[in-house]
C-alpha cells in the first residue's frame, strides 16, 4: 500500500505523467470514431495490442514471478476482467450512439456506485457527508441525462437511442464500480499486470464474436486500433498506475477530473459537437461531489465558505 497521502510530497514528474495519461484518455473517443468498426470489434483489437504492449512492459519489469500470481489475485484479476470487458463494450457502444461528450460525462458518477455497493455489499457505511455528495452528484447526472445535443431533433428513433446510450453508459460504470472494488481486495499484484489480465480475458471472451467488414479492414482503421491499444489504454494505464503512489489523495481527486473537461473539448474541436449550459452545470455538479466525497469535505464547511463569497 502506498503512503498516507499527507505525507506524500507534491512530485513534479508524477503529477505531469498523471495529467499526460488523462489527456490521453480523453482522445478515446476519436480512436473509436475513426476505427469505425462496432465495439465488441473494436474492443477486441484494443485488448489485442494493449496486451502485447503491456506484456512486454510486464516483462521487461520483471513481473512474471511466482509471488505475482497467487491463486486469489488470478481468479479476482480474471473475475475483473469480465467486468473490464462489459465497462469497455458498453462503453464504447454508448459513444457511438449519443457522442463522446455525454457518454464521459454521465460515466463520472461511477465513484458515487461504488460507495453504494461496497454500503450494499460489503456493510460499508458511508458519513452523512458524503450521502450528501452523492445526491448532489446524481442531481448531475439528472442534468447530463436531460440533455440533448444542440441542433438535433430528438424523434421516437432518434430518442429511442439516446435512452439506450444513456443505459449503455450506466451500465459501464456500474461494471466499472465493480472492477474497483476488486482490485481494492487484491494484494501483492502490480496494477499493469492485472491490466494485462484484463486485457487477455477480454480476447477470449471477444475471440467469437467480432465481426470483420465484407471488404475487410484498411489500413487507417488499423492504424487506429493498434493506436487505441497503445496510447489511451497500455500507455495510459502505464503513466497512470506508476503515478499514483507518489500522489497525494488531493492532487489525483482533483486532476482525475481533466479527463471529462478535456473529453468535452476534444469532442468540439474535432467533431463540432457543443454542449449546453444546463450539461455543463451537471458537469460541475459532478466534479463538486466528486471532489467532496474523496476528499471527505464538510457540507456544512463548504455552505459556510459559499455564504462567505
């Protein structure tokens, strides 16, 4: 387990390696839109190449050792990798449906589900605070979900689609929710391998049922894919998950959220696609829960400061 994080001095490096891999994440959407394939394909040929790329990470680290793979952290690192594979496939299929702006969005709830399933499964109570943040956080989503993006005509079919989006996107994070609860109950297991994992369950589970064009792949759309697998998923996963232990909890609470913020800009630079002012206020309601249940803010402290500007 790494340090307390008030004892964790503020590390240049790893702040900037940390800012480096959300921005690259934010650009998954692009990778996506141009492979132009459906997303049980696409995340097949992502898990294909982030596992070749995090293979030889793992290997050149020298994490192939026995003490790495105790029976427990595989069947939860398998175990995770299921849900892995559901948070990426719905993920994806979200993002081709109502855009990449809404889909990361309304994603972001996924710390407020995971305080509500380790309250459901495993007893945890969660500090009247933070209850608190959590409906102020779902009050966001609320905001994102109501949503529409401007200039379209939202008809029976067209709607029909938003919604299910909308169900895609929360199913992810709920999927995602669970990938972080079990990765909380493994032990001695470095973080890239149990990427790795994942990445390797998802082959086999994706292997059957992909589908490849009539004319087959170009070589754009390749250039995509193995682009996919290599900077917003192996090389991201690699910065991230070597930057966290020298952060502090605050840093990270609050640079994690320069992934939605820069998704949301990505999305208009490239793609034209603008958002309102009411998505914009669920975006923010988003970031202040967020930041006020992993940081443990007071609500009543956080009033006092709001009356006093």
């Amino acid at each position: 387990m790494s340090a307390p994080s008030a004892i964790i001095p503020y590390n240049r490096k790893a702040t900037m390696a940390y800012i480096f891999a959300m921005l690259m994440l934010a650009t998954l959407g692009i990778f996506i839109h141009e492979a132009g394939l459906d997303a049980v394909t696409t995340v097949f040929f992502r898990c294909m190449f982030a596992a070749i790329a995090l293979a030889l990470y793992c290997a050149c680290k020298g994490m192939f050792v026995a003490v790495n793979f105790s029976r427990k952290n595989l069947e939860l690192a398998v175990f995770g990798g299921v849900l892995m594979v559901v948070n990426w496939v719905t993920f994806f299929a979200a993002i081709q449906r109502i855009g990449i702006s809404v889909t990361t969005i309304v994603f972001h709830v996924q710390p407020f589900i995971v305080l509500l399933l380790g309250a459901v499964l495993f007893r945890e109570k969660i500090a009247a605070n933070k209850l608190v943040w959590i409906c102020l956080g779902f009050a966001g989503l609320v905001l994102a979900c109501g949503l529409q993006v401007s200039g379209v005509q939202m008809s029976g079919k067209i709607n029909e689609q938003y919604l299910t989006g909308l169900l895609l996107t929360l199913t992810g994070a709920c999927s995602y929710a669970g990938v972080t609860l079990t990765t909380r109950a493994m032990r001695n297991m470095p973080a890239p391998l149990i990427a790795l994992v994942h990445c390797l369950v998802g082959l086999l589970l994706l292997a059957g049922l992909i589908t490849i064009p009539a004319d087959g792949i170009r070589v754009q759309q390749w250039a995509w894919l193995i682009g996919l697998g290599l900077l917003p998923t192996a090389l991201a996963y690699v910065l991230i998950y070597s930057a966290l232990p020298q952060m502090p909890t605050t840093v990270i609470a609050v640079l994690t959220f320069i992934y939605p913020a820069a998704a949301v800009g990505v999305d208009y630079l490239v793609y034209g696609q603008h958002i309102s002012l009411m998505q914009m206020a669920g975006l923010m309601l988003i970031v202040l829960a967020s930041l006020g249940v992993n940081l443990n803010w007071s609500w009543y402290a956080v009033r006092q400061k709001l009356a006093a500007l």
